[in-house]
C-alpha cells in the first residue's frame, strides 16, 4: 500500500501526463494580477495646459536639435573660441542640453 505523498505524486504523473506540473509562484500570481488589473485601472488624464506645455517643450528641443546641426556649429566646442581654448588646455566641460523658451 501506498503513503499519501508517494499516492499524490503517481496521481499528479498521470494528470499531467507524465510531463511535470507548471510551478505556480507568489510572483506569477502577482504578474498575472498584473496584467488582468490594468483596464481595471484608469491611466494618467492629463489637462489641456500640460499637454500644450509638453507640446512646447517638444517643440524648443527639436528647435535645439535641429541647431545643433548647422555645420558652423556641428561641435559645440566651435561655438565659442574661449571655451576651445580651455578644452585645448586641459579642462573638462560637461553641458546640459537645456530648452529654454524664448533664450
């Protein structure tokens, strides 16, 4: 005769066939959770005033970008004799990119 445990895993064998059973872990539950829970859930409503300030903003850094490209001022460094002069000496410069409305 058969114990439990030895019972439970010759029922298990052939329930699934002989393949193993799928694990179930806290975090496939909690991914599955997850991913069924979202239109549960209502995304971000942002107003008219953030969306137009977004839309600037998109605007001066392309504005920016596309700048960047003039071939007179391909490096940033040709920009500004003195700040070549400084980069030939030695000094290390780090510039954010900053897009700035009206300057």
């Amino acid at each position: 005769m058969y114990c439990l445990p030895e019972f439970l895993k010759i029922w298990t064998a052939l329930k699934w066939g002989g393949r193993p059973r799928p694990r179930v872990t806290p975090w496939s539950r909690f991914y599955f959770a997850l991913i069924f829970a979202q239109p549960i859930y209502s995304f971000a409503n942002l107003t008219t005033a953030a969306t137009e300030a977004f839309d600037r903003y998109i605007e001066l850094t392309e504005a920016r970008m596309k700048s960047d490209l003039n071939p007179a001022r391909f490096l940033q460094i040709d920009a500004k004799p003195e700040t070549k002069a400084k980069l030939r000496s030695g000094e290390v410069r780090i510039q954010p990119g900053v897009a700035r409305d009206n300057g």
